[in-house]
C-alpha cells in the first residue's frame, strides 16, 4: 500500500517507517507501533514491539510530554491523524477489492 501526501497523517507513517528501520525509538515510530496491528493487515513492515517494555502508547505520551508544552493534545492530535491516514488507507483497500471482485465477475 502506498501513503500519498494527500492522506492526513502520511507524514507520520512515513517517518515512523523510516525511524522503525533504523531502529530508532522516536514519537513516530511509537505511534506506529500502538497501530501496529492495523497497519500490518495493510502490508505494512511493522516489528514486534519489545515485550519488555510498557505500552507503546505509554511510551509514546512519556516521550512527548519530555519535550515540553501540552503532550496530551500533541499525543491526541497525534493519534487522530494517524488514525485517520489508517482509514483512508483501509478506504483505499476496500475500493480497490471491490473493484478486482467486479472486474473477475463483470
């Protein structure tokens, strides 16, 4: 599946993805994998998530509020764009089954 600009939160997936890669432990790459499960029905390379850690969810917030000013409405704000880019993605999915399902019976 491919993320396109015109997808609210793209930019977050793209760089969770790339910090994931890395292996770097960044607000992105938490937030992708508190969606983790979402993500990889739609083909997307997420890793396991340390099971000796707290939630990434927990994880994430802590990471955010150590940056100072309002982490509760950076994580929820956070987390809406991502979910929203995640159902446009889901959208996009549908569709195109829908139309490979039409295309076989047509």
């Amino acid at each position: 599946m491919t993320i396109t600009d015109d997808l609210p939160g793209a930019e977050w997936i793209r760089q969770g993805l790339l910090d994931l890669s890395a292996e770097r432990e960044t607000p992105a790459s938490l937030a992708l994998f508190a969606a983790a499960g979402r993500l990889r029905s739609l083909g997307f390379p997420i890793p396991d998530y340390p099971k000796n850690q707290a939630e990434p969810e927990l994880v994430l917030y802590e990471a955010l509020r150590g940056q100072g000013g309002d982490a509760y409405t950076r994580y929820n704000a956070m987390r809406r764009q991502l979910d929203s880019c995640i159902e446009a993605l889901e959208g996009r999915r549908r569709r195109q089954q829908a139309l490979h399902t039409a295309h076989i019976h047509g």
